[in-house]
C-alpha cells in the first residue's frame, strides 16, 4: 500500500549546505560537464556525446556524419543525466542561458529520433540493422530509460514537453514490440523500470506502468534468454559472458530472489523499478523481495560508507561480510541507485531505516564522488589509499588517489550531479495529511497537502534542526535517526516527549507554530561485526551523519597509526574552509615506529600522538596522500 511519495522538485528552495553544494552543481559541474560533452574541456577524457547526437541526425537526413560515433554503447545516457542535473537546477536557480543551452541539447537529441521514433547514438551510426538484437550488451533501454527521466525533470522544471514528447513516442515503440507484438526479452542493464514509472506518474499513460511491471515480472523467468540471444547473431558489442546469471540481474525471477548479487548498479536499479511497481500495485511479493533484498544489502554486504559493490570482477556485490577496504569498487552510482531504492522502499513503507541508509549513503560516498571544486570526480571510493599500491598494483588500479578529470566509463559524474541537483526529493515526502522530513535540508518547503514550512539547521556540521510553520495545518513526521542516541524536541518552547515509531515523531503542527529538534553532536567510535574479516580490531570515528578518515596530508603516514582504546576526540573549534567547512576530530592515537627489515623479532614499539581526522567525503582534495577509515586500536 502507498503511504507518500516524493515532493514536486519546484516545492523546495534549498539553503544551508545543500544550497552550498547545489550552487556548485549550478555554477561549475554543469558549465563544466557541458564543455566535456563537447569535447572542449582541457585534460578531462573525450566524450563526444553531444556530436554523436549530431552525427545521428545527420546519418538519418543521409549526410555526411563525418568523425561518426565514438565511445561507450551507452554513451547517450551522459547527455540525458546532464540535462536532468541541468533541471533540477533551473527550478531553484532559474537561468535563461542554461535554459536555452538545454533547449538546443534538446533540438538536436530530437532530430537523432529515427522516423520509427527509435532513438540511440550507437545502433543509429554505427549498426542500424542491428538494433534490438543484443539486449544483454546494446544498453537501448538503458538510454532510453535515462532520457525518459531527463524528460520529465525538464518539464517538471520549465513546462516544456519537445523533449516528453520524443520519449512518450519512444516508449510506445518499445511497448508495442514487448507487450503488444509479445517480443521475448528485457534490457541488459536495468534502468527504464524506474523511469517508466516516473513516465507513468506524470503523464498518466497506462502502457508505461504496464510495460515497467513487465519487465520487472519478466526478468529472470528464462535465465538462459541471453545465451540464446547471443546464438541467434554472430556479434558481439563488449564481449560480455551471456552465461553470467548473476552479473546481468537474471538468474532467477525477482520475486524468488534472497541475496544482492551481480553487478551492483544494475542490481540496485532494478530494486528501485520494483519497489515502485510495487507501491503502485501493491504487489506483497513483490514487496517482500524487495525487503528481503534491502536487508542483504544493507545488514551483510553494505561498507559503513553507504558504499556497495565490494569487488572489480563485475563491478558487483561479492558475498556476505567481504568489505575489504584498500580493494572496495564502490561506485559512485552505486550508492546513488541505494539512495533510489531507499526512497521507493519510503513510499512502500515509512521505515526510519530507509532515510538512514538514504543520508550515509549521500553524506559520505555520493558527496566524496565530487571534488570539492566541482570539476573532479571518483568512480570507485574505497575506504583506505596507498600511494605506490593504489591504482599501481593490479589488483588495486581501479582505486584512484586522486578525482579524475572525466572517465572514459563517465556514468558517475553526471549521476552525482542530478542527484545533488534533485536533493530535495529524498529530503521530504507527503501523504493527504501528513508532511514527512527524511533529511535534514534546510530551505523552503511547500507540499501539495497545504503545509509550508521553512526548515533552518547547519547540519551535517550544526545538530539543532528548527522548522517554522508559516501555512497548513497538519501532521508533521520527523526522523529521529539511528546514530543519534539522545534528542529533544520542543513545539513554541515547551518540551515534547514522543517516542518515535519506525524511526519517526509525529506532531500535530499549524501556521505559526515552531518546533526545534536537537540531536546528538558528539563525535564516537564505531565497531563492526566480527564476521568482516578485514575489520576485526579496527574502529572507526562518526559525527552525526559523516563517516570519518585519517588523511596523510594531516598525520604524515597513516598506516603506522593506532587509535587509543576509549580515547577522547575532540571536534575542533573552528570549521576548515578548505575542506567544505569541516569539523576536524582530533583522536587519542600511538604511532608505531617503523623496523629496517620487512620482518622482525623484536617489538616495535610505540609512541602516544594526536590522530586528525576529516569528513570522508573530503578526502583527496589535497593532493596525493594515504588514506584510511579504520583504523587499528590498542589498549592504552
């Protein structure tokens, strides 16, 4: 049963630190990732997005194309996210310019549309008589499914539909081949479920839903659809093993399934597909997959980072309790789509352990995806770096020590920035009569049920959330989150006891009406199970909702470090503007001092000191150094 959904993008004005980072996203990701889609960025990795929209127009007007398609067979889907961050934006910050830059991105995406309304980059350029014949590796759902959300985001934002309508005609082609001519198959890499929902919600165009549940229902019914498939054609786009179950999200049927396996961003979006189909349809078992599904993730195979997918091979989930740290994929996307999931799983259920996982996953591994200049960015965030082993070692090359420029895989960036771009859509949700704050965003909120309010906190770094009510009376939910031990909360003054259920206080709020939430400030220490091999006599140091390193750039060298057991950390009085504001912590610690051979006999012996540390999510921003998130300890 649905009990919320999402608020309108137009209904939040951000401010504080989300204002922070959107106006960032504003000013520099998106003037930045435009002139990478157009190639014209200085020492960022070539993209060719934009031409190849332009060389697909042409090959359909029979005109030179020219230089004719380059780059990944999912290329297209950059440009799609890039205008979706580009929406997001424009509803808080209006910009005529960006506005028409959109809008001419938009003309020449619509004059790549074929007559037969099919519309990819890749099969129009390069292999027109191969299109829809390799599902497992072409990706044709995938970058239609983007352009859909990209659609959306921009009528949401401006009212114009040139875009909607291209995608509207796009998803009629695709279920008139799946559903009305009954063609065998879904997409390789899931994606389209989620926005034929987004699709369906705002048009109101049944075939959407119908087609997202199919596909869904679908997958997985006949494991061995990819290998017959790859029978029927004798090409290939990457070489991809149509026998890896697993990897492609098909080894079994969704609503039999138990664990998180296989790649780990296709996993994740087609969890969110379903878990919308579900809260649209009310489909339990679907529902209860769902769940089961959410617990694996989240309680055996989930770094303290919001991070998932622990492992290169397949860019995938592993198995129970394998976090290694120095060899974590973790891809930004990843936890993006975990932050997708978490925010369907809300409108299924409200669950304070949702927005939990929702807030770490955003607070630390998606922010750590961007530098802190807006024009660097990681695919993989693992939780500890070793300059000469890190991204040297073969096992090790995909762990970067520092942001690149761009990817020649550049998923992540503009993943990153319509997240950041659409915060206030995980932030807060409503139901007829209840408002409910899943983050902590500061800014202006009006819901559609009536009640406005205007949210003021410096959180992450500030603790005290106030909200004042200025229109609409209602029902108020707020989430008490599972980090913070103690809170208080008090409406115009007066002290409220209310015990939160799932995760959430309710209060009977009304124009005028100020109610403060104050949650728990101090820094501690955070210790995982003993089933993590990797992290047995380890701790690590959390704040609020930020995840905390030691960084070589404030320690020298990390690795020799230990931290006191039960030792005093201390927040620094002042913020570093260097490093996004932040509040350092400072650790009781011991340094080893180090021997001159590999191995020894003797002891090494030990030395007290002061271990610094840094929000997570800022690390890499001061060149080339060590870092780590757990740490050993010792008894002092």
């Amino acid at each position: 049963m649905k009990i919320q959904h999402q608020i309108n993008s137009a209904n939040y004005i951000s401010g504080g630190f989300i204002n922070r980072w959107q106006r960032l996203i504003k000013d520099t990701v998106i003037p930045y990732q435009y002139e990478v889609l157009n190639d014209r960025a200085e020492g960022a990795e070539k993209s060719h997005v934009i031409a190849n929209f332009v060389n697909a127009g042409k090959a359909l007007r029979g005109e030179d194309i020219g230089d004719g398609f380059y780059g990944m067979v999912f290329q297209d889907s950059d440009a799609a996210k890039w205008i979706e961050a580009a929406a997001f934006s424009l509803i808080s910050y209006p910009d005529a310019k960006l506005e028409k830059t959109v809008d001419e991105v938009i003309d020449i995406i619509a004059a790549a549309q074929d007559e037969d309304v099919y519309l990819n980059t890749y099969f129009t350029i390069k292999d027109r008589e191969k299109r829809w014949q390799n599902l497992m590796e072409g990706h044709e759902m995938y970058c239609s499914g983007h352009m859909m959300e990209a659609a959306c985001a921009y009528y949401e934002a401006t009212g114009k539909d040139k875009l909607l309508k291209v995608m509207e005609r796009n998803a009629e082609h695709i279920y008139n081949m799946f559903i009305t001519e009954k063609r065998e198959g879904y997409p390789g890499h899931p994606e389209i479920e989620l926005a034929l929902m987004k699709m369906y919600r705002l048009t109101g165009n049944k075939h959407c839903f119908e087609l997202a549940e199919h596909l869904v229902n679908i997958r997985g019914a006949d494991p061995k659809f990819y290998e017959k498939e790859a029978a029927k054609r004798d090409w290939s786009v990457w070489g991809n093993d149509a026998t890896n179950h697993y990897y492609a999200q098909n080894h079994a049927p969704l609503k039999e399934q138990n664990d998180a396996v296989g790649h780990s961003v296709r996993a994740v979006y087609l969890y969110t597909g379903a878990a919308d189909v579900a809260s649209e349809n009310g489909d339990e078992q679907l529902l209860s997959a769902c769940r089961r599904l959410w617990e694996s993730i989240t309680k055996r195979r989930m770094y303290i980072t919001g991070g998932i997918g622990s492992t290169l091979i397949g860019e995938a989930f592993s198995t129970d309790y394998d976090l290694p740290n120095d060899t974590a994929y973790n891809e930004t996307c990843a936890s993006i789509g975990l932050m997708f999931f978490a925010s369907r799983m809300l409108e299924c259920e409200l669950n304070g352990e949702y927005a939990d996982v929702m807030e770490r996953a955003f607070y630390n591994t998606v922010l750590a995806g961007i530098q802190l200049d807006g024009q660097k960015f990681f695919y993989c965030n693992p939780l500890e770096i070793v300059p000469g082993i890190s991204a040297v070692a073969a096992t090790h090359w995909h762990t970067k020590t520092q942001r690149p420029g761009w990817h020649t895989c550049a998923c992540c960036p503009p993943n990153a920035a319509r997240l950041v771009s659409s915060f206030g859509k995980y932030a807060y949700g409503e139901s007829a009569d209840t408002a409910y704050c899943h983050l902590y965003a500061a800014g202006e909120v009006r819901f559609d049920n009536g009640l406005k309010l205007t949210c003021t906190t410096e959180y992450p770094y500030g603790f005290t959330v106030t909200y004042n009510i200025s229109e609409g009376s209602k029902k108020l939910a707020l989430r008490i989150p599972s980090w913070s031990k103690e809170y208080s909360l008090t409406k115009n003054g007066a002290a409220v006891e209310a015990a939160p259920e799932k995760g959430y206080v309710y209060l009977d709020v009304t124009a005028g009406d100020s109610i403060l939430l104050t949650l728990d400030s101090a820094p501690h220490y955070v210790y995982a199970s003993t089933k993590v091999p990797e992290l047995t006599g380890c701790t690590a140091v959390w704040r609020g909702p930020l995840v905390y390193c030691f960084e070589g750039a404030d320690n020298g060298d990390v690795l020799p470090i230990s931290l006191r057991r039960g030792g005093r950390l201390t927040v620094s009085e002042e913020r570093d503007e260097q490093l996004d504001g932040a509040y350092r912590i400072t650790a009781e610690a011991f340094r080893t001092a180090d021997s001159d051979s590999l191995y020894s006999d003797a002891p090494l012996s030990e030395t007290p000191c002061e271990a610094v540390a840094i929000p997570y999510y800022t690390w890499g921003n001061r060149g080339e150094n060590q870092m780590r998130v757990w740490m050993t300890e010792v008894r002092g």
